[in-house]
C-alpha cells in the first residue's frame, strides 16, 4: 500500500473516530438532561437552578456542600437543567412532584433521551408530604385541573380582554393565591372560551366568578366537560362579592388560601372611603378628553352603557374644565350593592394605558355637586 493509501485510510479512521467521539457527547449530555415542566409564569433561571440544588442537599440527594445542577434553560411554561454526571441526573428524577411557587413541578427525561429506564421515587415519597388538593402529577389531567370554560361570551371579547378582565376580578377579591394574574392562558371560540389557571386551587378559586357581569352579558364560569373530579363547592360572583365587601371573606396571597374552607383568609377589605351608593373613577380621561364636545357626549353615553351593567344606574357625571374634580367620573347608583359590584369590576382595568382607580365616595358631598 502506498504512503497515500495509507494517509487516506488513516484520514477515513480518523474522521470516524471523531464523529464517534461527537455522538458519545452528545449522547453523555442527553443522559444529563432533564426536563422540568409546570413552571410557573417568570420563573428565572438563577432562582430555579437555586431552588433545585437546594432540594437535593436538603433530601440527600447530593452531598451537603455539591452543586449538582450545573445550568439552566427557562422557556415559557417549561425548563431544562443540565446535571454534572448521567448518575446525578438519576438522582434528580426523585424531585418529580415538588412544590414551587405555587405549582407542582414535573421532572422527567427529555423526549430525545433513549436510554433505559431507572426506579425512581417522588418528592412526596422522598419527604411524606402530600400533594396539595387538587394536584396530579400526570401532566395532562394537571392541565385539566388548571382549566376552566367560560361561557356567553360575544364575539367583541378577545383573548386579551378576558384575561385581563378576569385576573383583575380575582385579584380584586383575593381568589389568587400569589401576586399576580392567576391566568395564564385563554383560548376565545365563537360564544365561549376557555382559560388556564396558575395552579388548581387558583382554578378552583375561579368557579366563583360564575355570573360575573362583563361587557353587557353575564359570563358562565365552570369546569370543562374532561373535568372528572369530585363536585366543587363553590358560590357565583354575587355571593362572593357580597362576602368580600362585608369583610366576611378573607383569603389571601398564600398557598393555603382554599375559597372552599369559610371561602378562605385574603386580603383584608381596603381602607378608604365607607360604602355608599356613589362611585369615583380616577385615570380614565385627560384634560384633552374633555375639550371636544362630541368627544365628551360619547365619553358620557359610553360610560353610561358600560356602568350600567352592574347594576341600575341613576347618574354619571363627569366634571367639565373649571370644575373640582375634572377628569374623574362619578357614578351614581340606586343601592350600596350595586356600587360595590362596579368597584370590584372596574378597580385596575386598563383604560388607554393607564390603571383605573374605583373607590367609594361620600353621598351627601356629590349630592351637594361638591367632587372635590
């Protein structure tokens, strides 16, 4: 064989032994893989890769001074880790089901993993905890957990608005369990919709908005038909808005917050001006606004429709340049309870970029056209 031939063969060999070597990395990298689902919205990198390693010290996992998760790679709703060794990644499997920011997390294999299965345990069996009521740790019955049907609605509400207009609600009257929107999805078809919670106990929070009026209609808030699990026990918008506003309900921004048990312990009832029949609207116009006459009737006749719906509406007034209070609008209604159903809907709603401010206002003042 010549000096060529045996360069040449030697350059083939060559060549497939470092294509080899390649497969073996990235074949040894897969084994070191996994993949962790369920994380909730605006998980960062550095506080999963830090809450994770801290897992596996506190159960043994890992020796008490390893940092076994070497990186970490957040997507939306998912997340990938990296472990130093095939083995620690075996290791890390037994996390599956642990508790984090209010969501179950699911750690598993990746789909392009192709290697043997291992025995491993789970974050409850690792620690005796239970799972939280309502919580599974199969991925697509969690996901039916976290969904929700809305019906009647129209054909004008759009994804946006509906999750923006619904978070707000919960938020309002403390039916999420963190800070935050609780809803993390919505899928809008023809006259109804479907929406995708945080976490089940924030789903199942969200049945009470049932009857919740919006945009004219009155939206009808319930489990999907997949939904197997045992009957909730819940009230509709107008019970838990009366709880709310009497100071009878108290569910807060924590985990425990569970709207079924006494309809929960939330944020106490705001301070501010006492119940009354009168409603003041701040951050909804500027001063520009006002300056058109045509531009202010249809302010006036829009804000008379859409205020209407929560209730019999006697009176709008909306002062004009020169008087106390301008760019506020005041609304008017025949009962107490009515002005507390506005509030709650139209407290934080965005108009035109800004958040709108809704608050009681003192009866006798606005019967005296003083809006100051």
């Amino acid at each position: 064989m010549s000096g060529m031939e045996n360069f040449a063969t030697g350059g083939v060999s060559l060549n497939h032994n470092v294509l080899k070597n390649a497969q073996q990395a990235a074949q040894e990298k897969i084994n070191r893989e996994l993949f962790v689902g369920n994380t909730p919205p605006g998980t960062g990198e550095m506080l999963l890769l830090q809450f994770l390693n801290g897992a596996m010290r506190r159960v043994g996992l890992c020796g008490p001074h390893e940092t076994p998760i070497l990186n970490c790679r957040v997507n939306t709703k998912f997340a990938f880790i990296e472990l130093v060794s095939a083995d620690m990644a075996n290791k890390t499997l037994n996390l599956n089901g642990i508790p984090f920011l209010g969501a179950i997390l699911k750690v598993s294999r990746p789909s392009k993993y192709a290697g043997p299965p291992v025995p491993t345990k789970t974050w409850q069996d690792m620690t005796g905890q239970a799972l939280p009521q309502g919580a599974v740790l199969d991925a697509e019955q969690e996901k039916v957990n976290r969904e929700l049907f809305v019906g009647n609605t129209t054909p004008e509400m759009t994804e946006g608005m509906l999750t923006e207009f619904l978070g707000n609600a919960m938020e309002q009257v403390g039916l999420n369990v963190m800070a935050g929107n609780p809803i993390t999805a919505c899928r809008v078809s023809g006259k109804f919709a479907f929406i995708e919670l945080r976490t089940p106990q924030e789903a199942a929070n969200a049945l009470n908005l049932n009857n919740i009026p919006f945009m004219g209609t009155q939206l009808r808030v319930g489990r999907p038909s997949k939904w197997n699990g045992p009957p909730d026990n819940h009230g509709n918008w107008e019970d838990i808005l009366a709880k709310y506003m009497s100071g009878e309900l108290q569910l807060g921004h924590a985990p425990s917050g569970d709207i079924s048990a006494a309809l929960g312990s939330a944020p106490p009832v705001p301070t501010g001006p006492p119940p009354s029949r009168v409603v003041e609207l701040q951050n909804m116009l500027t001063e520009e606004d006002l300056k058109d006459e045509t531009e202010f009737n249809d302010i006036l006749e829009d804000t008379r429709e859409e205020c209407g719906q929560f209730g019999q509406l006697l009176n709008v007034h909306i002062p004009r340049t020169g008087e106390a209070g301008l760019t506020k609008i005041f609304l008017e209604y025949a009962s107490s309870d009515d002005a507390a159903k506005a509030i709650a809907s139209l407290e934080g709603r965005t108009f035109d970029g800004r958040r709108v401010q809704a608050s009681y206002f003192d009866e006798a003042k606005f019967s005296k056209k003083d809006f100051s």
